[in-house]
C-alpha cells in the first residue's frame, strides 16, 4: 500500500532498504501459563494515582540554527543526509490543513529551477540514489543517501530542491490530487488501521494543532494554492528551524559545502506555534462508521511522560512486556491472537509510534511536545470487538496490579537488550536519534536504554507504571460498520461472551468471564459518531 505522507523519489535497487526489509519477529519459548485464580479470589487491583487534568507543552529544546550533527564513518561508500526542520502540520494555517505536507512533497517531487519532475528522476536513477521528505505534527525531515562517487552532483541536487525549487503549476495539482486521494480513497477508504489511529488522535486533542491528519483535511487540501506553497516553504523552511545530518565518508570539505549552501537559506521564518495544554478528561469515545467487515479499535491518553524523564524507560519497557510493536513475545499478542485466535495482532507503545517504512521500527524525528501513551487491537470481526476491548484492558490492569513474573521480566529484558541494537543499524538511524537529542536532551538515547535495562527489577518497573498507566484515564476510537449497535454496547456494558470454534481450556474459559464482565472507562454521554466520508472534511 501506498504510505499516505512520503514518497520516495528515486529509490535505487541497490540502495533500497524498505524493499528488501523482513519482518524481525522473535517468538518465545512455549511456556504454559500457571491457571489464573478464580475472580472472587484475585485480590483488587491498587487504586490509581491521580491523573492529571491536562497536559501542558513542556518546550523541546531547541538547537542552534543549522546545527551540525556528523556521524563519520570513513569506511562506508554510501553518504547520509538528513535535514531535520522544526516544522510540521502544527504549522498549517487555519482552513489550510495539509500545507505543511504538500509542501515537502513539492519540494522533494516537484523538481528544481533546472530541471523538471521527470528529469530529477532520470538524473537521479543512475546513480541509485535516495531523496526523500517526510512530515508530522512538529517536524519535517528531507533525507538523502548517495553512494561517494555521485556525491558532488548528488549534494547540487539535494540542497537545490530546497533553494531553487521549480514550483511546477502541473506538479503542485498532481500532487495536490494524490495528497486529496490518500485522504479520501485511502486513509477513509482502505486502511481501517491508519483510519482508527488518526481517529484517536482527533479525539485526544481535540481543538489543538495536533488534531488534523498530518496529510491534511479535504477541505483544507481543496483551498491550498501554488502561492500558498510559496509563501509557506520561505515561512519555515528556515535556518533557524534546520538540524543538519551527515553521515558515512563525511569529511570537513564535505561539512563546509553543506553548510554554506544551506546558509542560503532565510536565517528565520515565522515564529514556532505556542501549543497549549490538553485536557484530559478520559472516558471519550469516537466511532467511524464506514462500509467494513471487521472493526479496528485505537485506545489511549495524553501523558506528560516522555524520553528524557526518569520514569520513561521503565514505563517503555513494560508496555514493550505488554505489546512491542509487531513482535510475538508481548502479553496481549499471546493473550488475544495465539491463545484466542482474536485477530493479527494486538501491541502498546509508551510514546507516539509511526512505524518506518520497510522495518518494524518506529520512525525517528516525530518528537512531539504532547506525548500520548497508546494501544491497538488490530481489526477484529465487529462480534468480538467488545471481548477484544475489554481483554485489552484485562491485561493492562493486570500490568498495573502486580510486578511482571520474575522470569518474563527477564525474557523481557533479554529481548529489548538485543532488539535495541537493530534499532540504530542504519546511518539514517543513527543519524535520526542523534537528531532527537538535541530536541529531547537524550543524549546517547540507546545506550542509556540499555543501561537503564540493566538496572530495573519488577519492582522499579511496577511503581512507574503505577506512577504512570492509568487504564481509567484511556480515552477510545473504532472503525466499524454499524455504529448504532456498537454504540449500544458502549452505553449498556453488557457482558460480551465470546464462543471458540475449538475447545479450550476450563481456565482459559473461567478467564474470559472476567474479561467479558470488565467495565469499559466509557461515559454514555461522551460518546459521538461520524461518517468516515466526513471524517477530515474540514
């Protein structure tokens, strides 16, 4: 599928890594689980610490202009270029939603002053080289690799479609067109997965600058123009917003000419976006309704944890325990797919996760100021979605009421020890959490981690998660076809059975009486529906 907010521009076979990707999966040692205690037995679950009412915007960092970050590596071929810019959908002025996104895609596509769309690419092909853009909420990254033989024409190419942009008329509505079918033929239409996230983003913060699709709302991409793109490329594209990256066989006259370049530049732009706090009332609850046979359930909160606080990496590694993203070893993987056949999958993530296309891992330069803490029951048929929720939420509660086994800590622990390690396999990686620090004063991010892994006990990691998981503050979106039904079963909390097609254990089945019982945090009153043909119209 199409991602809906980056496009490559020429992807070389022998420099294409998301084509060649695998997944890395690594399954755990079968283990049979000890038979749960009946639920007259289990003792209560302790009492949450207070949540927060709001979440203020506790500032990032931020670096010198043009800020240089080099990771030498003389014996490579391949030369690696990042520009991270402080600028993304945050940034869409009012009634424009999507101009941040457009825009660094017309840059990247689009051409330059000397050459066309088309003849960028045919330069460009020969030599299997990479030129890129990306775009989130605060941040927009134009990325490059080249082999050092094509460097010197490759580095005129890639600073020029930043300083002598073409702003073809016929790109800027080709790919204004895409940009308006990802939102209604994609994002609506075909991935329920990417529908329910975007969902939930709506609905944690609604009325701030986080709360629109990154590619944009229809309305908003409908009312962008050519000048409009102009005028917002010199607006934050600046130096003062620009972390430059160089890796592989950089050498200082390689630095010097990056940097000079660039210096052409505006020195400054438009004053960053002031964001405000976000309520956190919990209890919500937003269902799409759309013609599907399954339904895809996002859940979460806003949490003011975040990289850089002492708690945040017991809490990442619990969560990881619980569901690390496309993985076979957490909790509710096990829980819900293996042992109840549920659905493909079922992952947590301790900060916003946007999967990097061609790997399991999550994409760097997304930093945000406003953390949300995250689940995702991938699709389910609709007649299990409520036991799929509630079991979600089973398992969480279970993750807040006690210390992690002894041994599954240790298996846990084992796990993300080496799974680290693939994270920074690449220079654009490596590249992309040196860029990160700067913003989140995470220095040596991963090796922190690691050692911070060496250090934990069950009994660290279960006081941060009391500290900090708070199931009763999860705010909720489905993707669905009957909403109405749906709806209902929100509002009445009725138990939701669910029945196997194979036996199952007698403890596995006095298990799903609990979960099928579990209350949902959900307010009757705090619950809307809409249409997904009007989901993002303005």
């Amino acid at each position: 599928m199409r991602p809906l907010l980056s496009r490559s521009l020429a992807l070389g076979a022998a420099l294409y890594l998301g084509g060649c990707a695998t997944t890395s999966r690594t399954a755990p040692a079968p283990e049979a689980a000890p038979p749960p205690p009946p639920p007259e037995a289990q003792a209560p679950a302790p009492s949450e610490p207070p949540a927060p009412t709001s979440v203020p915007a506790r500032p990032l960092q931020q670096p010198e202009p043009a800020r240089l970050v080099v990771q030498a590596n003389p014996n490579s071929p391949i030369v690696s270029f990042r520009l991270v810019f402080r600028s993304g959908s945050v940034d869409d002025p009012q009634g424009k939603e999507g101009l941040g996104a457009l825009t660094a895609q017309l840059l990247a596509e689009g051409g330059t002053q000397s050459l066309t769309s088309a003849q960028l690419l045919a330069v460009l092909f020969p030599m299997a080289a990479e030129l890129d853009a990306s775009t989130d909420k605060e941040f927009t990254v134009f990325s490059g690799r080249v082999h050092k033989d094509f460097l010197p024409r490759f580095l005129e190419l890639f600073t020029d479609v930043l300083l002598k942009p073409r702003f073809d008329p016929q790109e800027f509505e080709r790919l204004r067109s895409l940009a308006l079918s990802d939102l209604r033929n994609g994002l609506r239409s075909e991935n329920d997965e990417a529908l329910g996230k975007v969902a939930l983003d709506s609905l944690l913060y609604q009325g701030h600058p986080y709360a629109h699709f990154v590619g944009g709302t229809e309305k908003g991409l409908e009312a962008i123009t050519l000048e409009d793109v102009k005028a917002h490329a010199a607006r934050v594209f600046t130096q003062d917003r620009l972390v430059i990256g160089l890796a592989g066989p950089v050498d200082e006259q390689l630095q010097r000419s990056v940097v000079s370049r660039l210096s052409a530049l505006p020195a400054t732009g438009a004053p960053r976006v002031e964001l405000p706090a976000v309520p956190t009332p919990g209890g919500r609850a937003l269902v799409v309704q759309k013609p599907t046979l399954s339904t895809a359930i996002s859940l979460g909160y806003v949490t003011p944890l975040r990289r850089g606080d002492p708690d945040f990496f017991p809490v990442a590694f619990a969560l990881s325990y619980l569901g690390e993203h496309r993985q076979l070893g957490g909790v509710l993987f096990n829980e819900l797919r293996e042992k109840r056949g549920l659905n493909y999958g079922d992952y947590a993530y301790a900060e916003h996760f946007i999967e990097e296309r061609g790997s399991t891992y999550n994409r760097t330069n997304i930093a945000r100021t406003q953390q949300d803490l995250t689940l995702w029951i991938r699709p389910v048929v609709p007649v299990n979605a409520m036991f799929a929720t509630r079991g979600t939420l089973y398992f969480l509660d279970q993750l807040v009421a006690q210390p992690i086994p002894a041994e599954k800590f240790e298996r846990s622990r084992s796990f993300l020890l080496g799974y680290t390690r693939l994270w920074e396999q690449t220079d654009q990686r490596r590249l992309g959490y040196a860029i990160d620090a700067l913003f989140l004063g995470t220095p040596n991010y991963l090796e922190q981690y690691r050692a911070a892994l060496a250090k934990m006990t069950p009994e660290s990691v279960h006081a941060a998660v009391r500290r900090h998981v708070r199931p009763k503050a999860l705010d909720f979106a489905f993707v669905t076809q009957d909403a109405e039904a749906l709806v209902k079963q929100l509002k009445d909390q009725a138990p939701s059975p669910i029945t196997y097609a194979s036996p199952k254990s007698p403890e596995l089945l006095e298990q799903d009486k609990a979960i099928g019982a579990r209350p949902l945090p959900i307010r009757p009153d705090a619950i809307q529906v809409v249409p997904a043909d009007a989901f993002m119209e303005k």
